[in-house]
C-alpha cells in the first residue's frame, strides 16, 4: 500500500507539473518607477531628497514647481509636487544642493544649501511657502544711477534764478555720490558762466582798491587779478569738493535741515565746515574743508605778488574760505530754499 501511495503521489505530481508548463507565465506584480529607481539608486550608493509643500495653513500645495540644483551645477533636475504636495528626486550623487520652490500665488521659496551624503535619504524642513503679493512691483535700480537722477536736480537749483547753488541737498538722506560724480559736480560748480562772472567782479573790487598793487594796474593789472581770484576759487572748489572728498568719502554737499529751533538750525549750519557727514551717512570732522582752504591757500603762493606770499597768505586765504563757507551755509539754510529755483518737493527721493 505505501508504494502504491508514494507512486500515486508521483503521478500527480508529474501531472501537476506538466499542467503547470501547459499554462501561460502568472503575471509579476507590478511596482512604480520612482521606486524601483530608488532601490537601484540605493544600491549603487545614490541618495534621496523628498519632502511636502505646504502653504502657512499646513494644507498641502499640489503643482508646485520644484527644482533641485547642486552647488557646482552639474545637477539641475525638475519636477511638480503632486496631489499632497509631496516630491521626491531619485539617484543623486553626493553633494550639497538647494531646492527652489514656485507656486501661483505664492511666494518663492529658497532653501538653504544642505549636504547630501552617499545613500542618504533627505527630507527638506521647513518648506512652507507665504501668499505673494499681489499688484505690487518693486524696482531695484543701482545706487549710482539714483545718485545721478539727484545730482542733476542739484544742478538746476539756482539762487535767486541766477547764482549756482548745487551743494545743497534738501533731501535729508540722498544716494552717496561716487568719485567720478564728485569731480562732475566740481566742474560743473567751477566753470558755470556766473560763477566766472562772480571772479571777475571780485577781481574789478580789488583793482579799484588797489589790493595786491604787486599786480600793476590797467588791464594787465586786472587779468592777473582775474586769474588769482579764478585760481583760489577753483582750486578750492576741486580740492574740497572733489579731490579730498574722494579720499575720505565725504559728502560734499550741505544737508539742509529746515525744521527745528533758530538755535539748532544755526548751529547745523555754521557746524558744516567744521562737521560733515561721510558716504555711508555718519558725521566725522570736515577734513575735505579745512585741507582744501589750506591747500588752495598753499597753492596762491605760486601766483601771487612776491611781497604778499608766505605762511601768513596761506592762512589768510584758508580763514576766508572756511569764513565763507560757514556763511554761505547759513545762508542755504534760512534763506536759500524760498529763494532757489527747482528745488525738489519734500519727500522727494
């Protein structure tokens, strides 16, 4: 009986096997590309990034444009967020990387830059994107270009319609000017046609004085007088607007103040050739003032009478212009706005 049962079961055996090779293939189960990317990916030693978008609610945000950029931009791949928000990039290579997010009426998203070792699988924290703005469109122009659009309405200020009044600015916080916009400026300021014929008025008030007698008289006598008071002026007008403004980024320009106390605003004023405000804004010693009168002083001696040069020429020409300054400021301050033409409306910028 056992052999007759062990044959039997052979028979069926044999009988199942050969029914099994009559039939078709059972079908395999069937699993998503990502996924089998990602074991292949791992078992070559590639990592994984995923993670949510979600909007500030914490509600999922489906469609969102997702792009992974490696530091070196050897990687840059792509891809939109599905139904709950999730992502996933497969078969990366080590490195470090960025995502960047976009999604219609939101704000973009930038994650910082983040390591990504061999194998690893890396989710991304924090991606919570804001509501962007709607309507509004910020333009972002260079310094330089805002500084040019001011000083060409300085250059229109004119007071009493006439006499040039280009350093003064009435906007309190105006763009730094650059060194080439200083040295614009100063040309502009020295050879404007009133300011030349301002020289020659002075110098027709000390030949009628006989100032300087060392000059002669006539009209040799008052052209080299005309070139004296053009060589002070404009030397100092290059060195202390320019040349030294540039070496110590200073402002060249008045800040006019226009509100407070008489007190504060003649104080403000008659303080601007001994204080001054540098590039970035803060106030540091008028070094562009003093050393231009100074310079301008030195350099009359090349040019001026014998008997009047020396030491006491040059200082004497540096308390005129440091004098004058402080008098023009006050000046500018109290006056010069009700009597300058052009002057930019308040809050201007």
């Amino acid at each position: 009986m056992i052999s007759v049962t062990v044959h039997g079961q052979q028979k069926v055996a044999e009988l199942d096997l050969a029914s099994s090779s009559s039939l078709p293939d059972a079908p395999l189960p069937q699993f998503p590309a990502q996924s089998s990317t990602a074991a292949s990916s791992s078992a070559e030693g590639a990592a994984i990034v995923s993670g949510v978008v979600l909007d500030s609610s914490g509600a999922a945000i489906p469609g969102a444009h997702i792009s992974l950029t490696s530091r070196d931009r050897t990687q840059s791949l792509r891809l939109t967020s599905g139904g709950a928000g999730e992502f996933i990039f497969t078969g990366l290579p080590a490195g470090r990387y960025l995502i960047m997010v976009n999604a219609k009426g939101f704000a973009p998203f930038t994650s910082t830059e983040f390591d990504l070792s061999s194998r690893q699988a890396y989710e991304v924290p924090n991606l919570t994107l804001s509501v962007g703005s709607t309507g509004t469109e910020v333009t972002v122009r260079p310094i330089e270009e805002i500084a040019a659009e001011q000083i060409k309405a300085e250059e229109k200020q004119r007071f009493l319609a006439v006499i040039p009044n280009f350093y003064i600015s009435y906007i309190p916080d105006p763009a730094p000017m650059t060194i080439r916009q200083k040295f614009s400026l100063a040309s502009r300021d020295t050879f404007d046609p009133i300011s030349l014929i301002g020289v020659g008025l002075v110098a027709g008030i000390e030949q009628a004085n006989d100032k300087y007698p060392g000059y002669g008289y006539g009209a040799a006598g008052y052209g080299k007088r005309f070139a004296a008071q053009f060589g002070d002026g404009r030397t100092s007008d290059f060195l202390s607007h320019a040349v030294f403004p540039s070496l110590f980024h200073q402002d060249p320009r008045y800040f006019y103040q226009g509100t407070g106390t008489v007190k504060s605003r003649l104080i403000h004023a008659a303080s601007f050739a001994i204080i001054t405000r540098s590039d970035s804004g803060k106030p540091m010693p008028n070094y562009s003032y003093f050393l231009g009168d100074i310079g301008s002083g030195a350099l009359s001696n090349l040019y001026y009478p014998h008997a009047d040069r020396g030491m006491g020429l040059v200082f004497t020409n540096a308390a005129i212009g440091i004098a004058g300054k402080a008098g023009g400021t006050i000046i500018r301050e109290f006056f010069s706005k009700r009597l300058t033409t052009n002057v930019p409306p308040s809050g201007t910028q």
